[in-house]
C-alpha cells in the first residue's frame, strides 16, 4: 500500500486535471468544486507523507520503481526523505490555498485549472523523484504551462515611468528558464557519461565516485543552471517581472514553489558532486549574499506593491542559497527550513496582495493609504507575513534565518554579517510599506472597501496557520530534515574529504 | 549466410500498395465519384490491411533491446538475388509510411473536396508514392534506391502542382521538379562514378551497399573520383530531407502544393530520405570515417542554426514549419554524426516523434486553412477564441517539437543527446540545445498569437468529428510516446540493430 503513496500524490491531481478537462465549458461551479475536491485530496496526502515520515524517518518506506526506458536505463523511480517530506507539505499547502484563492477567476477557468495542476504535477514530480532523468523531466515539465498561466491569465504593470506587458513577463520567464535548463542538460548528459553508471538514479550517481576533475568542470552549470530558477543574481530578473504579471495563484505557486526547485535542484547536485560543491561553494555564497542585499535594496526602490514582493523574492532566496553554501548541517538545514518558510509567507503575501489588488484596482504603494480600517482582517495577517519577512521571533522566518546565520557564521562571519544587515534592510522597506499602505489616514477613495471574503480567508489562515506553527514548534520541521541533511553533509561531504585527504 | 529468396510473396505489401494505387486512379477517372469520402475510404482500407499484413506476416513485434549486439542475420531476407533487403528496418519504416499515408489520406478529404478537381489522380499518387518510399526503405542497392526515390518524386510533382494558388502553385511545382530533376541527376551521375570506380577495380555487384562498403573499407583516403560520386550522393539525399545547403527549395514548396501534400513532404518524404541515408551510411561508411562524421557535423549545425534562425523572421505558417522541419533535419544529422546504434535507435525514435507532432500541427492548420483560406501566422490570431481544441492541439505538437516534456519531443531530444554526448560530441549537442531554445521563441510567438490575440474574425471554427479524430489520433502518438517510450523502443531497437550492426 504504502509505495502507491507516492504514485498516488501525481495520480490525484491527473484525475483531476482530466475531470476538469471533460467536463463542458460553462460549469464553472462543477469545475471549481472538482478543483477544491482535488486539492483537499492532494493536500491531505502531503500531510499524510510528511507526518508519516516524521514519525517514522523511514527513507525505504514510500519506494515505488518501475523501468521507464531500458535503452538508457531510466527508472521511474519515487521516493521521500526529510528535504522532500517538507517540500511535498509545501506544495500541498500551497496547491490547496491557491486553488482556492482561484475560484475568483471568471474568464476561461477550465483551462486555468488544467494548466494550473499541470504546474502542480510538476513540482510534485520534482520533489518526490530519486532519478535524475526524472527530476529534470518533472522540472521542465513545471516550466511548460508558466507562459500560458501569466499571458493570458495575467495582469500588465503599468506605472508613469515604469510599465511592463504581461506578454513581455511571460517570455522572460520562459527563455530565461529554458535557457538555464541548457546548462541542466548539458550537465545530467554528461554526469551519466562520466558516471558511467549506466542508471539515472541520484544514489547510483553518488556512489559512482565521480572523478573530482570533473566535478568541479561540471558543477557550475548544475550550480548556475538550477541557480536561476532560485533566483542568483545576476541572473534573477525574470523573477520580479514573471511574479508581477502572474495572476495570484500562479504567483503564489511560482514564488512560493517554483523558486524553491532550483535550490532543492543545487542541494540534490551536492549529493552525487560534493568535491564540485566543495570547490565551487564560495562562489554561491557571495552571490546569495549580493541577493539578500540587492534584492532589498531593488525591494525598497519598487512603487508597485507587487514587485515589492517580487524582489523580496529574491532577497529571501539569497538566504536559501547562502544557506546551501555553507555545506555544513545548520547551514544547510536552516535553507531547507527557509525555502518552507519562505515558500508559505510569500503565498500568502501574495494571496493579500491579490485581494487587495481586486478590491482598489491599485498596486500603487503611493496611492494606497490607510487600508487597515476598511479591511482589517486583511491588513492583520498582512502585517504577520511581513513580520516573518523581517524575522521575528515567534514567526517561522526566525528560526530559519537563525539557523542559517549561525551557518554562514561559522564559515565566513564577514558574510554573515553582510546577511544581517540584509535582514535589516528588509525590516526598513517591509515596516516602511505597512505603514504606508495599512496605516495613516485612510484616503475616500478606499474608506468603503470591502474586507476579506471567507474563500479568501480560509487560505490565508492556513497559510498563517502553518507559520506560527513553525515558528512555535520548529522542532516538528527540523526534526525530519535534520537526518537527511545530516546524512547528506556527513556522508557524502565528509567522506570526499577523507578520499581526498 | 543471409538468406536469398526470389520468392514473390515476401513483395506482397508492395504489390498491394501499387495495385491500390491504380485502382484508385481509375475508380477516378473512369467512375464520376460525387461523394468525398469514397476514394479515401478505399485508399484507406487498403492500407490498413496492407499494414496489418506487414504486421502479422513479418513477425513485427519481436522484441529486441540494445543490449543484444548481435543481430540474427538469419532474419533478414534478400529478395531477388539481394537488390531488396527485409529486414526489422525496412519493415518498420514500411509501416511509418503506411501509417503516415493514412493520416495524410484523412487529412486531405475535405481539403480536395474544397480545392481539387482531379481526386483520383491525388489519393492514388500518394498510395503510390507510398510504395517508392517502401522500395527506398528496403534498397539493398543503389540503383533500386534510385528507382524508389524516382517513384516518390514522380509521384510527388504532380501532387505538388496540384495547388489551389495558381500563382504560387506553378512557381512551386515548376521549381519542385527543375531542382528534383536536376537532383535525381546528380544522384545518377554520382551513381555512375560510384560504379565506374568499383568496376575498374574488379568488384562484384558494383551498385551493392555492401561491395561498396567492402571497397570503403580498404582505403583510409578515397580516390576521388570515388569521393566526388559520394559527394554527389549526398547531395542528392540533403536535398530529399531538406539539409542546409540543400533546403531551399522547402519553404516555396510548403507555400504552394496543397496543404496536405506539404504535410506529406515534411514528414513521409523527409522520413523516407532518412531511412535511405541510415542504410547507406551505416553500410557504406562501416567504419567511421572520420572526416566524413566533420562534414556531417557540419552540415547538422549549419541545418539546425539556419532552419531556426530563418524561422524567426517568418509571417507565413507554412514557411515557419518549413524553416522548422529543416532545423529538425538537423537534429537528425547530429546524431547521424554519432554513428552508434544507440545514434540510430534516437534517430528513428526522434523522426516518429517528429512525423507525430508535424501531423498534429499540420492537421490543425488544414483545419483552419478550410475555414478561413488565410496563409499568414498573424491570422491565428484568436484561434483559442475561435476554436479551443484546434488551439491546443497545435500548442502541444509546438512545444513538443521545442522539446519540452512530457511530450515525445522531449525525451527523443535527450536520447539523441545523450548518445551524441556519449561520443565525445558535447559540442554539437550544445549547438543543438541553443537552438531549441531559438526554436521555442519562435513556437512561443505562434502560441502567444493564438492564446493572447484578438480573433479578427469573431465566428467561430467548427470542426467535425473527423478532423477531431485526426487531431486528437495523432496527439494521443504525440503524448502517449511521451510518457511511455518503451512501448515502441522494441521494435526502433530491432531497426537500428538490423541496420547498424550488419
């Protein structure tokens, strides 16, 4: 029974996607329910996995493989750790809190829905598959639907001095991704070849005791090629314009999910070439550190609400990442903790973003004024998500960050430092954007908007829900990932050196 | 020992397809056919019993995987004193093309009805030319190759001046058959230099692959004469599959045979090229010369990079697919250039999920060129407005031709990849993965148009349940590949052993 778990978490949203896909147009009801029904289902099963796993810590006991390909030796081949465990708990938070957010749409949802699970299937696919073939199969195979999603479904940005299409967002995002996944290509083709192994299989690649020459030619374009998806500067520009013209969901899938493939990418690549990550590892960490700050700096600059977000995006992955370069455990286990984190507190900051944006037609920082009288609950739980962004302690991003300070400490205290300033900086721009746009006197305009609806609510809440909770109780989160980071740093890091050495 | 046979019932499929051929010609002419569907449905039957012959005659579906290096060669026949070969390759390509000839037959009944007089003389040339193709696939000699391309080409002329643009449609035939004829000479004259040097030097069976391939093998640097009539050859087949410098007759073409006829020419045409060019090399060139393997190369990057960056600046559907056929020519080159069986296994495998995806694209438009008459990628413009299911039909087969899972495009890109990778040819797979992305551009401005434009025209496109079924069959290749390849890998193995490992 259990090895159909992991089967069963792609199964559930095919059934749906073909569900929707059959049922006539202009049932937009059936479709919403079928939607929610699908995502509860989809979303109770990532809670399943994750509890099952925490309690259990059982790394065999989701297995499921079958021969995809013989001709190269390809397995279909699913299976769970602590990383995985907490990313599939992400993606079902986030499917189930975006579907609903969703049921706002009016134009085309049919397909929405259809390109939207699409998405999900994807990400699922990511976290849950052990063979590389697979990984970058499903990883691709998220990038598919994003330009549809955003052109069609998305919303232009349109300042005085700035103003970018939606068309413009959506093929950014798409060629900066393909073109990254060239490196990705280039980089699993010739790891087989070199690993010779004859399997795709991450565990195969890793004992295959790869020539550390050659890792350390091969790792930057893992390093760089999975990179741009999380957001390394300089390559991240595709991030704020794809996020802004994306319609909430999308977005809160996209910042909240997406972005966190590209690091889960660079911490699977470790696994099989730990000497290249050794050799290149300084090279993240300043380029995650110029993140943390370019990305607040970029985040303080912006005028539109929702680019805001999007560069606090990519200043919140800079932690991920330079939390991944320090290649020690607390390092490592606080950018794992920080991609949930980060992947719930933007969704949901996402999520108000959107219901403010249907309620004032505005994402005009300057404009906006005083929108905590009318919309209070909104306003609330707004203000949470930017405490988590600023790292207060009580909310989940504290736990992560500290984690990852005390990381980055320990291998390069200079750039520790620069990240707490970083942290310091988003405390300036997120505390200089609720004032301005929550408190202070609430202009006419705005005075009788309608607060939060229960359909947007319910998300939310979830979302906020499992913020505090980590928050409280991060012994819950970093219990399970603890083992697996443990084994990946101590096994397969360690053990190079002692090769080496 | 191979086995020789004169035996004539190893012909059968090609005798049925020739006789079904005339017999549609003269249902046409001699009986005056007012409904539309009679013609294809005897051109269609026909062949599917052909291809279920081919099925369960030749012991089809015996499985083979890579691992078995060494073919039987007691499954291959000679037939008559070996100028045919009927081995696991011609034989799946034999089906390839039947399969295709069905898809083009059903594809075209409403387009003949609308546009074409002479419908006898359209599905009995290309039940026709499906047999030339047939004898190309199965040529164990040059001049019987000869023979099969001259019958496709024949064949193809007059479907190509049978255009509805008058214009367009002299322009394209006449230069159709000035630059194919001007080919098929240089082939033949290539032919006789190949065989002049071969009897100068008293070998048997001059014309033979494998004398030929004998002859190859003693030398490390050709006599020239011998190198110009390769040369010429190869000309001869770049022009068939449309490889730069060869390619660029294709977009004219496209633009004014009938448009099912350029569906034909993208995919069985082209396919039909590339399975001469797999056995020539493969036994000609046994022995991997390198120079050979640099010049091919070559000509892949030169194909690929010129196909896609030509493609960019098209306004025309049909031009875009020509460009983009080219470009995937390309992609077949590079991995001719690898030259190992598992190359040769990609290679088929990529061409099905080429044919597969072209039908798709190439149905949806003849859907829309029914409808509307309208020629320029700016007029799908709405078509998701208009018409959803044609609109993400033609989505699908263009972003699985950009190489994006879980469609067959993707993972043939990676086999062929990866073999290529797995020779030392990094290099050309990375020129290859630029171009992709080039590729998705473009697929990506055709798609934004359908999605994101406005319909000029708001009335909606219908479409009957025939053009869905054709659609939504060649979609079901298109994904169904996609997810599960190994469901055809047995017999492409059986192919590419037969004729790589000989």
């Amino acid at each position: 029974m259990d090895s159909w778990i992991l089967p069963l978490i792609l199964i559930v949203p095919v059934v749906t996607l073909l569900a929707i896909l059959f049922i006539p147009k202009n049932n937009d009801p059936i479709i919403k329910n079928i939607a929610i029904f699908g995502s509860l289902i989809s979303g109770l099963l990532s809670l399943y996995i994750f509890i099952t796993y925490s309690q259990t810590r059982d790394l065999n006991q989701f297995d499921f493989s079958i021969l995809w390909l013989s001709n190269l030796s390809i397995r279909l081949d699913f299976g769970i750790d602590g990383v995985s465990a907490l990313m599939v708990l992400l993606v079902g938070i986030v499917y189930l809190t975006g579907t609903l957010i969703s049921c706002k749409i009016t134009e085309r949802i049919k397909e929405f829905f259809v390109l939207y699970i699409l998405l999900i299937i994807g990400v699922y696919g990511v976290f849950i598959s052990q063979d590389l073939f697979f990984f970058f199969f499903f990883y691709e195979l998220a990038v598919v639907p994003m330009y549809l999603l955003i052109a069609v479904w998305g919303s232009n940005s349109d300042f005085k001095t700035f103003s970018r299409t939606k068309e413009y967002g959506a093929l950014k995002l798409m060629l900066v991704l393909v073109a990254s996944s060239i490196l990705i290509w280039i980089g699993i083709l010739s790891t087989y070849f070199v690993a010779n192994q004859n399997s795709f299989l991450f565990t195969d690649l890793a004992n295959a005791n790869i020539g550390s020459e050659f890792q350390i030619i091969i790792f930057p374009f893992f390093l760089i090629g999975f990179g741009v998806l999380a957001g390394l500067w300089p390559f991240h520009t595709w991030s704020p314009d794809g996020h802004v013209a994306a319609p909430t969901s999308v977005s809160m899938v996209h910042a909240g999910i997406l972005m966190k493939l590209g690091a889960y990418g660079i911490l699977r690549s470790i696994e099989f070439l730990p000497a290249g990550a050794k050799e290149w590892m300084w090279l993240l960490l300043i380029l995650g550190t110029i993140n943390v700050i370019y990305g607040a700096l970029s985040a303080m600059a912006q005028k539109d609400l929702k680019y805001v977000i999007g560069y606090s995006s990519v200043s919140h992955m800079g932690y991920v990442l330079m939390g991944l370069a320090t290649l020690n455990v607390i390092g490592t286990a606080g950018a794992v903790l920080q991609m949930f984190s980060h992947g719930i507190m933007t969704a949901l900051f996402f999520a108000l973003v959107g219901v403010i944006y249907e309620r004032t037609h505005s994402r005009d920082i300057e404009t906006l004024d005083g929108l905590i009288k009318p919309m209070g609950i909104a306003g609330t739980l707004f203000v949470i998500a930017g405490l988590t962004s600023l790292g207060l302690p009580g909310l989940s991003g504290f736990v992560a960050e500290l984690f990852i300070f005390i990381g980055v400490f320990q291998t390069n205290p200079f750039m520790a430092i620069l990240g707490v300033i970083g942290a310091a900086i988003t405390a300036i721009y997120i505390l200089r954007l609720i004032a301005r746009i929550f408190f202070g006197t609430v202009s006419e305009k705005w005075a009788n908007l309608p607060d939060i609806n229960i359909l947007e609510l319910i998300p939310a809440v979830i979302l906020t829900f499992f913020i505090v909770l980590m928050g409280i109780l991060p012994i819950y989160f970093i219990e399970p990932i603890n083992e697996t980071v443990k084994l990946l740093i101590n096994t397969y890091i360690s053990n190079f050196t002692d090769l080496v050495g | 020992m191979e086995n020789i046979t004169n035996n004539l019932s190893y012909l059968i499929p090609e005798i049925l397809i020739i006789v079904l051929g005339f017999t549609i010609i003269g249902v046409g002419i001699f009986t005056r056919v007012r409904n539309k569907f009679v013609l294809p449905f005897i051109s269609v039957t026909g062949l599917i019993i052909t291809a279920l012959f081919i099925y369960y005659k030749f012991d089809f579906g015996n499985i083979q995987t890579l691992s078995t290096t060494n073919h039987n060669q007691m499954d291959d026949l000679l037939i008559y004193g070996g100028l045919l070969k009927l081995d696991s390759f011609s034989l799946l390509f034999k089906f390839i093309f039947i399969i295709i000839g069905i898809f083009i037959t059903l594809m075209s009944i409403d387009y003949v009805d609308k546009y074409i007089n002479h419908e006898g003389e359209y599905y009995g040339l290309i039940v026709l030319s499906i047999a030339g193709m047939m004898i190309m696939a199965a040529a164990n000699e040059l001049l019987t190759a000869y023979i099969g391309l001259e019958l496709l080409s024949f064949s193809l002329y007059i479907l190509v001046s049978l255009g509805n643009d008058p214009e367009k449609t002299n322009e394209s035939s006449i230069k159709y058959i000035l630059l194919g004829g001007f080919t098929s000479a240089l082939v033949l004259y290539g032919i006789s230099q190949i065989y002049t040097e071969l009897v100068k030097n008293d070998i048997l069976n001059p014309t033979f692959f494998t004398s030929i391939g004998t002859y190859a093998s003693q030398y490390e640097n050709f006599p020239p004469l011998f190198i110009f009539g390769l040369f010429l050859l190869i000309t001869g087949l770049g022009f068939k599959i449309a490889a730069v410098p060869f390619h660029t007759w294709a977009p004219d073409i496209y633009e004014g045979a009938p448009l099912p006829i350029a569906a034909y020419l993208a995919t069985a045409s082209k396919v039909a090229g590339i399975a001469l060019i797999l056995r020539i090399f493969s036994e000609v060139f046994e022995g991997s010369h390198s120079s050979l393997i640099v010049i091919v190369a070559i000509l892949a990057i030169l194909t690929m990079s010129l196909g896609n960056i030509t493609a960019i600046a098209q306004t025309k559907y049909r031009r875009l697919i020509a460009y983009s056929g080219i470009s995937h020519m390309g992609y077949i080159l590079v991995g001719l250039a690898t030259d190992t069986v598992d190359s040769y296994s990609a290679i088929i495998f990529h061409s099905i999920g080429y044919i597969f995806s072209s039908l798709v694209i190439f149905s949806v438009l003849v859907c829309f060129y029914n409808k509307t008459n309208k020629d320029n990628i700016s007029d799908l413009s709405g078509l998701y407005k208009t018409n959803s299911f044609l609109a993400l039909g033609i989505t699908i087969a263009l972003l699985s031709t950009a190489g994006l899972p879980f469609f067959v495009g993707f993972i043939s890109k990676f086999y062929l990849f990866l073999a290529a990778v797995a020779q030392g040819l990094l290099w050309l797979v990375i020129i290859a993965l630029i171009n992709s992305l080039i590729s998705l551009y473009y697929y990506l401005m055709v798609i934004k148009e359908i999605y994101v434009g406005t319909p000029i025209n708001e009335q909606g496109i219908s479409t009957n349940n025939l053009e869905k079924f054709i659609v939504v069959s060649s979609l079901i290749g298109v994904i169904g590949l996609g997810l599960y390849p190994e469901i055809i890998m047995g017999a492409i193995n059986s192919a590419a052993i037969a004729v790589r490992i000989n």
